[in-house]
C-alpha cells in the first residue's frame, strides 16, 4: 500500500528566476544524488506542478516513508544541503506555512 502526500510552496514572483527553476527540475538536469535520496526515503513516485508562482507537489510514498526520519536523513547529506540552499534562491513560503517551512502539507478535502 501507498500513501500520497501533497504540499504547496511559492516561487519568487520573478519570470527569470521560475524559468531558471523549472530548468533545474527538467529530467535531464535533476542531479543523480538528489533522485538516489528521494527514492532511498521510500517516495515511489514525485510530481511538481506550477501555476503562476505556486508550486504543487504530489507524492506517492511506501507505508515506510517518515516525514522526520527523512528530514534527519536530508539534514546530514550534504549534496541534499547543497540542493536544497539552491533551491532556496527561487523559493519562498506560502502563507499559511510555519516558521521556517518552504514546502506545506496540503489537506484533501474531496476525493472522488
């Protein structure tokens, strides 16, 4: 069994900056590293969709995916760190996000 998850963040309102974002995440320009920990987390499959400046991710993830496991696995990788700081350069927080968080949990609120 799977689980998906979904999250929203925000781009920063600049074209330059999402196009440059966008090219970073195009198939050919994802770095091997950051593929090996996504799936060595337990995420069978990982989507991002973009509309304006707001990115929406979806994730399928194996019943032994751990939000917080991961998150210490991320915290002591250093190409994940070096990943994430670049990425930081284009991203910014939605609103409604806490403290220090980029990515937000979404809630379902209709399923068909």
């Amino acid at each position: 069994m799977m689980n998906r998850l979904c999250f929203a963040c925000d781009l920063k309102d600049d074209p330059k900056a999402i196009a440059k974002y966008k090219e970073h995440h195009k198939s050919k320009n994802a770095w091997p590293e950051i593929i090996e920990s996504i799936r060595d987390a337990g995420v069978l499959d990982m989507e991002i969709y973009l509309i304006g400046n707001r990115l929406f991710m979806i994730m399928e993830v194996s019943e032994e995916y751990d939000t917080l496991k991961n998150a210490e696995l991320d915290a002591s990788n250093p190409k994940v760190q070096e990943w994430e700081e670049l990425m930081s350069t284009f991203q910014q927080s939605v609103p409604w996000a806490s403290e220090g968080q980029k990515w937000t949990p979404m809630d379902r609120i209709f399923k068909l």
